[in-house]
C-alpha cells in the first residue's frame, strides 16, 4: 500500500501547481443515484448484456449489486454475496476485483467474478451460473474456478476482467507486489503476474477448465505461458474495450514517477520493470536493460498531477457530444477527471483536458471506478463511502474543454488515504 511520506509529499507538489478561479471549470459531478450510498470500495462496474441491460457494481468486501433502474431509489438488489469468502481479505488491495458478464448472457447465464484469497494468497477467477428465472440473481452455490494463481505478496492485484468483441476473456494481473518488482515478474514471460491475459471460457482441457485462444500471441513459444496477451504491467487498474473500435485500454498505477494510460496491443511489451511511464525505472538505471523493445502509454503524467491513475472508457455517449471518442480517466489521489483525444488510425494521443477539477469548496471525490452506464453515460464511483457519481447536463459540454484548468487545490495531507491500485508497503515492510 501506498507510503503516507509518498503521499504527503505528492500532494505537496501537487500544492504547488497553479490555480485558476471556479468559473474556468468546465463541467462539475452531480450524484448519479442520489439516494444510494455504500458502506464500501467499488472495484467493477459490468453492463448485463441483452435486450434490457442492468448495471452491476461489484464492492472490494464482497457484495455485487444491482443499480436500479430509478436513479431516485434507494433499492440496489444484491445480485452476489461474496462476503464470508472475503471475511480474512482485510488488507487494502485484498478483496474482489473484478466482474464479467458473458457476452451471450441472455443464453449462457454466466458471470464471472477475480477476487483474492488467503492461506495460501493467491488470486481466483471463478464462473457462477444466473438462474433465467426470478430476480436477476447469482446462484452462490455454483461457483466454478477456472484460476487459482499463487500471488507473492498482498498487494498489486490488479485482478480486472473484460470480454473482448472476440468473445475471449480478457484479465488483468498485477506484478505481485511491492516495490521495485522484486522478483522481476513484470518480464518473466514464464509467470502470469504483471501480464493481461487472454483465455477461451467457452471449452476447457483435459488439465484447465478453459481453452487458449489459438491466435494468442505466444501459442507457439515452448518458454512462454501461453495464456499471456501482453506484458510489462505493474498494478493495472480500469480495463475495458472501446465498443467502436475494439481496442483495449488500461490504466497502470506507477510507483514514484509516472502514472500510466496505455493502447493494449496482442504481444505488446509495456515496459515494467524496465521501464516506468515514458522513461527507465529509476532503480534499474545502473542495471543494462532488457533487449526487447517495449511500448511506451498512450498516456502518461508525471506525480505533479497525481499520484494512481483510475483507467476509465471511450465515451460513446449521447449527452456530451464534445467528449465523444475520447477516453475519460481520473486520479484517485487529486480528484481531477481528463478526457484523452486520440487517432484511432494509428492509436496516438492528440491531447489530454481536465474535465473535472476537485475544488476547495467542492465534494470530496477520489474515484475508484470510472465506467460506463447502461446507456453509455459515465459514472464515477468516489472512494468509501462510496458514491456514485455523472458528470453534470452544463451548457459547456458540447464546447472545447478548456486546456488552462489546472488543479484548484488538492486534498490536504491530513486527509490523504492509501490508494486502490497502488500499494507500496506490506506487513512487515518498513
């Protein structure tokens, strides 16, 4: 988990930026469900795909419930309770992390779940079976593991899950833990950790309860796992596919310099611990570094803007039509929300905005979950107690985000809590 000295003294950069007045913001956050609020972290949004689509939120200690379709109730109807299973998962990045419904859920009704255990620490994806009939309601009873991953350390999860538009099953393995990759696992293409992988769900083997997909980039490769899709992640936090274009976006929690946004390509090697945002990993600097070549992010900034990325969406929306085609991503630590315009032809960024700057009179946000609605819409989900949050019907939207707006003024250091998604210390660490 994140160092409180790392924390004070990011915010205190972050202090130093320079301010602008409220009226240079352009959009602000209004709750999305006024009535609703948690008692826990949100850690994964998913869609029920079909003819009437529901949101389901999944919350790190365990319940999985449903968004009404009111956005003036008070009712979330639980959809899972995983909370006896999460019972002994009380560190900070322990817990459930990730949800997936199947993409032909009206027929298969499966949903998938990652979430971390203990004695021994290790991450699992698991399937439950969605009886057609009655409440939309998992059946607790008919969990299936299909991975059961031995993870070193209890930290750098990562443990989000996507389906692609290829109906394969997309998921999102940390490092394993700690600083500085102790154990060089970002580039170990014979582990699973620091990787995304990408696996069949739809048939199993005589050793696996799933198949690999047999255009997966390292199928061939003796040395390799065969189930890795891409490498050099060191905490990956917000998964999910463009639904235009299919590409795969990915938030990468950095460790003291760079936050990371990065285009997920098949075999694609971004960087860590070799490499840290767009530069060498400083403690690696004296080391020679790997002969490969690695990918640098769509997007990366520096801890003078903030200090754990929060990946988000391409927004595809109806409301906003200034934002649409641009990826919207936040920042746990200051509160701030960008949209990234980029080329879908050649996947490079144009430019990055603020849409939403915390402000010293404004709510407290530190977004765990950035996703899509049902309809498209964005919802943010702030940290514990954890509301859920839209971006606000302004007559700005459909104009140019400013590009001047810079942080107002950030959380106060008395107020700064450890991040999701960026863990730096362990029990026993000092």
């Amino acid at each position: 988990m994140p160092e409180p000295l790392k924390i004070l003294l990011t915010l205190a950069m972050v202090a130093c930026l320079p301010t602008v007045s409220r009226a240079d913001l352009q959009l602000k956050i209004t709750p999305a469900y006024p009535a609703l609020s948690f008692d826990d972290n949100a850690t994964a949004l998913a869609i029920t795909p079909g003819k009437n689509p529901r949101a389901v939120v999944a919350f790190q200690r365990g319940q999985i419930r449903v968004l009404p379709e009111d956005k003036d109730s008070a009712d979330a109807p639980l959809f899972l309770d995983l909370r006896e299973k999460m019972r002994e998962e009380t560190g900070f990045e322990e817990g459930l992390h990730g949800l997936a419904f199947h993409p032909s859920f009206a027929t298969e009704r499966r949903v998938f779940v990652c979430y971390s255990q203990r004695d021994p620490r290790r991450t699992v994806l698991s399937e439950f079976k969605v009886p057609a009939e009655g409440p939309l309601r998992a059946d607790p009873a008919s969990e299936q593991v299909l991975l059961d991953l031995p993870h070193p350390i209890g930290n750098h999860w990562g443990g989000g899950i996507a389906f692609g538009p290829d109906g394969y099953l997309y998921i999102s393995i940390g490092d394993g833990g700690v600083r500085d990759d102790p154990y060089r696992l970002g580039q170990n293409l014979w582990t699973l950790h620091g990787k995304i992988l990408r696996i069949d769900i739809n048939g199993r083997t005589s050793f696996q309860p799933y198949k690999i997909p047999p255009d997966n980039p390292f199928v061939d490769k003796q040395e390799i796992r065969d189930e890795i899709w891409a490498t050099g992640f060191r905490n990956p936090w917000g998964m999910s596919f463009d639904k235009v274009t299919g590409t795969l976006w990915c938030g990468d929690v950095g460790q003291d310099a760079w936050e990371e946004v990065n285009l997920v390509k098949a075999g694609g090697n971004y960087g860590w611990s070799e490499r840290e945002g767009p530069a060498r990993f400083e403690a690696r600097a004296n080391a020679p570094q790997e002969n490969t070549t690695f990918i640098d992010p769509i997007h990366s900034y520096a801890h003078s803007e903030g200090i754990s990325v929060t990946g988000g969406f391409v927004y595809r929306g109806k409301r906003f039509r200034g934002l649409k085609g641009s990826y919207l991503f936040g920042d746990w630590g200051t509160g701030i929300i960008w949209s990234l315009s980029w080329n879908p032809k050649d996947g490079t960024a144009i430019g990055t905005k603020p849409v939403y700057t915390t402000t010293p009179d404004g709510i407290r946000f530190n977004p765990t979950v950035i996703a899509a609605d049902a309809a498209g819409e964005p919802l943010f989900f702030s940290h514990s107690p954890s509301i859920i949050y839209t971006l606000a019907d302004s007559l700005l939207a459909d104009a140019e985000i400013s590009e001047d707006a810079q942080v107002e003024e950030p959380p106060t250091p008395e107020d700064a809590t450890e991040l999701p998604g960026d863990p730096e210390t362990t029990e026993g660490e000092s």
